[in-house]
C-alpha cells in the first residue's frame, strides 16, 4: 500500500549502545578457560584447531579408501535384509536425534516414506561396505582388544555424562553393545589400509 509513495517518520531515539569486546589478555584467558596466560589460550586452541584438521584429513582418507574398496569389489552382493536393517538402523538414528532435541519425530510432517527412500543407496553402500570389512578382519584374523572397547566406553560415557558402567549396561540392553565392537573393528581395519 505504500508502494511508490514517500513517507516520513519521526523516531524518538533513547540510547545507543555500543558493543565493547573484552581486552585480549591473561585475564581473558582466565574468565573463558582453565589458562592462567593468553598465551596458553592461544596455544590451546592452535592444537584444537590442527587436531579438527587432522580429524577432518582422517576422514576424507578413509572415505577415499572405501571409494577404492567398493570399486574394486563391486560385485559382492549386498543380502536384502543387511541393507533393510542398515535401512532401519538410520531411520532410528535421526528419530533418536529428533527425540533428544525435544522434537517427537511421530508429530512431524516428515515423509518418513521419502527420507526411506532417499537414504536407501547410501544403506546398501554402507551395508557393502561393512561386509568387505568383516571380510578383511576375518581374512586376516583382526578384533578388538577390550581394553578399546574400554576405552570408547569411557569416552561415550564421559560425552553422555553417566557413567561407563550404566552405559554399558544400556548397550548391553539394548542389543546394542556388540554394535559398537564392530563399529571399532571395522574403524581398527581402516586405521590399517590407511597405513598400508
């Protein structure tokens, strides 16, 4: 309605505020961190930061080596209920991500139908790619020592903010324990190519 029209306003202005950063200094470094220095803050966060990197560079190594994997071996076939239950396996991931963020995943207007669908190539990727793993920690009689599967417990525990024995009891519960040693095992095999 005011399209091409010019108009005047008049604006009482009350305050204005400017935003003042804190000093970059020791004192700094004490109030958002464990560190007496600014210096320690510093160093701190460099290491963080080339840890990420180094996490970051890790990843897209791996990702490349199940690129070659699956290449190389595509013609293993991938059992129907394998990729169903992988299938499965992401849909209660994300309802389990929606739940943890307050969200009640059955009271959205998600089309669980098209997310099923869209996600089912990368299920029988991954399910193919799980298969070769195995196959290559069998072939070459590769596990997991328990005390990784120790500690990823602790560190999951710590994360979840319980303890590692009331995780692993839930794991354990929920069938799902063993899941988690072959995550590790499958991981332990790529740590492996990777050097290789």
């Amino acid at each position: 309605s005011f399209a091409g029209r010019r108009i005047a306003w008049e604006v009482d202005l009350r305050e204005i505020k400017t935003k003042k950063l804190p000093e970059l200094d020791d004192d700094f470094a004490r109030d958002v961190g464990k560190f007496e220095t600014l210096d320690e803050l510093r160093g701190a966060m460099q290491a963080d930061l080339m840890e990420r990197e180094r996490q970051r560079a890790r990843e897209e190594a791996r990702g490349t080596i199940i690129e070659q994997l699956l290449a190389s071996n595509s013609d293993v076939a991938v059992p129907e209920s394998l990729a169903e239950e992988e299938l499965d396996r992401r849909i209660d991931e994300l309802a389990r991500t929606m739940m943890h963020q307050g969200i009640d995943p059955r009271h959205t207007a998600i089309d669980w139908n098209e997310i099923r669908e869209k996600q089912r190539d990368p299920a029988f990727k991954a399910a193919r790619t799980m298969i070769l793993l195995d196959a290559i920690a069998e072939e070459e009689n590769i596990s997991v020592a328990p005390e990784a599967l120790d500690h990823a417990l602790s560190g999951e525990a710590a994360r979840r903010r319980q303890t590692k024995e009331a995780l692993r009891a839930k794991l354990v519960k929920d069938g799902r324990l063993e899941q988690l040693e072959q995550q590790l095992l499958r991981e332990k095999i790529l740590d492996i190519l990777l050097v290789a």
